[in-house]
C-alpha cells in the first residue's frame, strides 16, 4: 500500500478514536444531568405529598398545562429545550465538528496526503452535519447544526478552489447545487424553513464570492441558476419556500455580470471568454426557470401570484431579453419575438378561461398585463415598422370585440393601450400635429390613416355593446381622442387644399385652424349629451388647446380682421360648452 494511503488511513483512526473517546465523555456528563434532575424531581415529589390538597391539585393543573405544551411543540417536529445542558452538549458537539473539520484542514495543508481524497471527505463530513441537522428534534440543536454545515463547506471549497488550486470552479459549482439539492430534500421531509434559509444563504453567498475570486462566471453562474432551479421546482412540489428572493437575486445578479462582461465587445482581462450560444444559454436559462415554475403554479395549479413572482417575472424577462439581443447582435430577435407572441396568447388564454371566476381577478389582472407587455414585446422584435402599425391596430380591434362580450376591465384597456402605442409608432401625431400647430402636410400617411380607422372602429364596436356604464365610458378616452384629433387635422388639411389657388398667409390659417378646433369641440360636447363622458372630456381637452394656440399663434401671427373671428368663435364655445355639458350632467 502507497505511504500516503497507509498516512491518511493512519490520521483517519487517530481522528475516529478520539471522536470517540470525546463522545463518551459528553455521554457520561449528560448521564450526570439527567440523574441529577431525576434526583430533584423525586425529592419535589416528596414535598409535594406534604401540601395541601388544594395547593396539589394547582400544581397538577400546572404540570398538565406543561405537558401538553410540549405535545405541541412535539407535533410541529421540534422538542422544546429542557435546560441549558442541552445548550451546551449542542454547542460542544459542533465544537467537536469544527475540530474535525480543522483537522481535515491540516491535513490537506500539510502536503503529506493527496488533496483531492481529503477534500472529499471534507464534502462528505459537511454533508453528514446537514444531514444530522434534519434528523434531531431539536429546534437549537438542527438550527446549531445546519450553522456547523455551512460553515465547514463554505470556506472548505473557498480555499480548495481559490488557495490549494485543487479543485476547480467548475467541480465547486457542481458541489453547491448538490448540497442545496441534498439540503432541500432533506428539509421537505420534514416542512423545514430555517435549515434551507441557512443553506441558501450559504451557498449563494460562496458562489458570490468565488465568482469574483476566481472570474470565472461561466460555471458559477450556472451553479447559482441550479440552486434557483432547485428552489423553484421544490416550490412547484408544494413544499413551503419563503428563501426563494436569495437564490433569486443572486442569480439575477450573475446573469447581470454575464451581460455586462462577457456580452460586451472586448472581454476585460482576467475573464474567460465564452462562445455566444453559451451566452445565450445561459441567459435565457433565467427567464425559463422563473417563467415555468410561475406558469406551473398560476396556471396549472390556480395558486395566487405573489408580489416576488410578479417582480421576478419582469426582472428575468428584462435581463433575457436584452442580453440575448446583445450576445446575438439582434439575430435572435426574431426567435424571441416570436416565443414572446405565443406566451401573450397563454396568458391571454388564463385570463380568459383558467382566471375567468372572480376567486382568481388577481392572477387574471396580472396575466392579462403580461400578455399586453409579451405582446408589445414580441411585435417590436419580430415584425418589420411597416407591419407593426397593422398588427398592434388588428390587437386593439380584437380586444375591442372581446371586452363587449367579457366586460373584462383589463381587455378594454388594452384596446386603448394597443392605439396608443401603434399611433405612437406610426406618423400619425406628427400629422395632426403638422395640421394644427406646424406647417399643413399634403396629405395622411397610410399608417396614421390605418390608425385613425381602427381607432374609428373600435369605437364603433363598443358603440354597440351594453356593458360600459359610468367611468367605465373613459376606457374609450384614447380611441375618441384620436377619431375627433384626426377629423380636426383632416378639416384643415382640406380646407387648405380647397383653397390652394388662393394665398393664404399665417393669420387665415391661424384662423381656420381656430375654427376648425372651436366646432370640433362644439361637435363633443353635443355627442356628451348621450351620456358619453369620454366626449365630454376630449372637448375640454380641445379647448384647452384652442387656448394655448390664441396665445402661442394667432396673437403672434394674426391680424385684426382674422383675431376677430378667433376671438368670437373661442368666445361662443366658452359659453355654449358648458352648457351643453351641465344639460348631459343633468340627464345621469
């Protein structure tokens, strides 16, 4: 047998031995103890024959209370501590595992034996404490334990991968993900919350530090989206997870170094670079770990979202997306746009089907404005400028049609939420901007024309239905504005065209415009009479404009004869507009 077997062997008995002998002598106290209590147990017994009956029978009452207080710390899986000897044998026992574990230390230190066996009985042991911290039932003692664990396997593989150079980051990133993989199995036998919390906190905060020790992100990072993972599917499972925020932040913050680093253009010194499908992998590894164990819950099994699935969701999902447009250089848009449309029309099918019932509004709330955001999303990464305008206008008509027939809130907003990005998009605010305010354009471009309509349709079909009643009339605020703003813009862009053989200097057409705005908004208040509320307010608005356009243009440009006309038709809307709206107030 080689001479550093025949050593380490040698070290190993000498260290078993006296473990042991320590063992018996802790024994021998706690055998002390216990007969020392036993011995003023029966010594109060006696006394207690010795009172009266009356003083018995309280303190029987009292022992019975004690006793089922214990049955109940005994069911949740924990005894209660009976003195402070427990205390101290605790404490003294993981005393006697850090011994061990410096004596493994030593031994690796010394050089006389191979690293690489006694680091892995270094593992081993640490796994031995974890494993010893789930099968006590005592609350100080698993706690004490687990404690013991962590700090044996923290520094063991911080110095074997950072100081001995005997293992490398890659076998240490494998070791964390099967501690925590072992430490949570352990804990769902048992409904255990604080040996995981320490666990987790361990092993993420190691992966923390050994990434900025050694640089190298690629294996740690994926080690920190394993504990993630693990986390997740044991959440999944149904076992009670309330450390799910540690291994979530820490894998956010590995995957932001990924981008930051090795995503950029010169890789700094120091750092591994890595091929783009690496990257790539890696990164969307966090919005797929997150987005399935999220969807399994709230879709599958109809539990309620929480405020962290809701922020981690918008946070993997953020961090996906722009590092694999980055790593790819925008060719993998297409391919995300694309799985972005097909997980909107998931969530839009939970808000519509799974999340109909109102025991479920948050989660049916929550994915009805992920799908809206995946939807937005995928348009702009898969359709070229030219179609994005048709398809967001098709979207707004769709959710139109839907919300007549569901009076769901959240599908009416999304009509409004899809004009507004499309006429934001397209150049149809330069165009009733230009008309109104600027120089008169020629004529709409197809776009602006292809949002005014749907705008107009959408409208139209909510003109239809019977569920909008009061305020719920202001989800139609946005299609309103657009019709009545285009109608305006065009009206003067015709007027303009119809007199193109006459000149027409800056004060006619600070005039025209006055007009046009002044029966535009004349025209809203008479449609308010119908109890369209959202009319009411569009009317207001264009007032409010009409007043900024006298004192920014037709004061600056006008002359006396065109100020007149201005003045008088701006004069009348103030005084028929109200009246007209107080008549509607009048007839809700």
């Amino acid at each position: 047998m080689p001479p550093a077997v025949d050593s380490l062997s040698t070290a190993l008995e000498q260290l078993s031995g006296r473990l042991s002998e320590l063992e018996a002598r802790v024994a021998g106290l706690e055998s002390a103890l216990v007969s020392g209590r036993r011995a003023s147990r029966s010594e109060a017994l006696r006394s207690e024959s010795k009172i009266s009956p009356a003083a018995n029978q309280d303190s029987r009452l009292s022992v019975s209370l004690i006793q089922r207080g214990g049955r109940s710390a005994s069911s949740s899986g924990f005894h209660p501590l009976e003195s402070s000897a427990g205390i101290f044998s605790t404490v003294g026992k993981a005393v006697l595992g850090f011994a061990g574990a410096f004596l493994l230390r030593a031994l690796a230190e010394s050089g006389s034996v191979p690293k690489l066996p006694v680091l892995v009985v270094a593992i081993l042991y640490a796994c031995f404490w974890m494993i010893w911290s789930t099968h006590t039932r005592d609350r100080f003692a698993s706690v004490t334990y687990t404690i013991t664990s962590a700090l044996i396997l923290s520094p063991l593989l911080w110095e074997a991968t950072v100081r001995f150079h005997a293992m490398s980051a890659s076998a240490s990133a494998a070791v964390l993900v099967a501690f925590i993989i072992l430490t949570l199995i352990l804990a769902a036998g048992h409904e255990l919350q604080l040996i995981p919390w320490v666990a987790t906190l361990a092993t993420a905060g190691t992966a923390i530090a050994l990434i900025m020790a050694t640089r190298e992100l690629i294996p740690l990072t994926a080690a920190l989206l394993g504990i993630a993972a693990a986390t997740e599917i044991s959440a999944c499972l149904g076992h009670e997870v309330t450390f799910r925020a540690i291994p979530a932040v820490a894998a956010d913050f590995s995957v932001w170094l990924l981008i930051y680093i090795l995503g950029s253009e010169s890789v700094p010194e120091g750092y591994r670079a890595a091929a783009p499908a690496t990257l790539i992998a890696l990164i969307a590894a966090l919005p797929a770990i997150y987005g399935a164990g999220i969807a399994l819950r709230g879709f599958a099994q109809r539990r309620c979202w929480t405020a962290f699935d809701i922020i981690q969701a918008a946070a993997a999902f953020a961090l996906g997306t722009f590092g694999i447009v980055g790593a790819s250089h925008q060719a993998a848009s297409p391919a995300l746009g694309t799985v972005f449309l097909l997980l909107a029309g998931i969530c839009y099918w939970g808000t519509l089907s799974r999340f109909a019932a109102d025991a479920h509004t948050r989660n049916r709330r929550v994915a009805a404005t992920w799908a809206a955001a995946l939807l937005l999303a995928g348009t702009f990464l898969l359709l070229p400028s030219n179609l994005q305008v048709a398809f967001l206008c098709v979207a707004a008509l769709l959710s139109a049609i839907v919300y007549t027939r569901t009076a769901k809130l959240s599908l009416g907003l999304h009509a409004s939420f899809y004009l507004a990005t499309a006429a934001g998009v397209s150049p149809l605010a330069t165009y009733v901007w230009s008309a109104l305010a600027g120089a008169v354009p020629t004529g709409p471009d197809w776009r602006a024309a292809t949002v005014a309509l749907a705008a107009a349709v959408c409208y139209a079909v909510e003109a239809r239905g019977s569920v909008d009643e009061g305020r719920r009339r202001l989800l139609w605020l946005v299609p309103a504005g657009l019709v009545a703003f285009t109608i305006a813009a065009w009206t003067v862009t015709a007027i303009v065209r119809l007199a193109g053989h006459i000149e027409l200097g800056a004060s006619h057409l600070s005039m025209i415009r006055t007009i046009v705005i002044c029966l535009v908004a004349l025209a809203l208040g008479l449609a308010s009479r119908r109890r369209h509320i959202e009319l009411r307010w569009i009317a207001y608005t264009a007032l409010g404009l009409g007043t900024l356009k006298l004192a920014l243009e037709d004061l600056r440009y006008g002359n006396p004869a065109s100020l007149v006309v201005s003045f008088v038709f701006y004069g009348l809307i103030l005084i028929l507009l109200p009246r007209l709206t107080r008549s509607s107030n009048s007839l809700e």
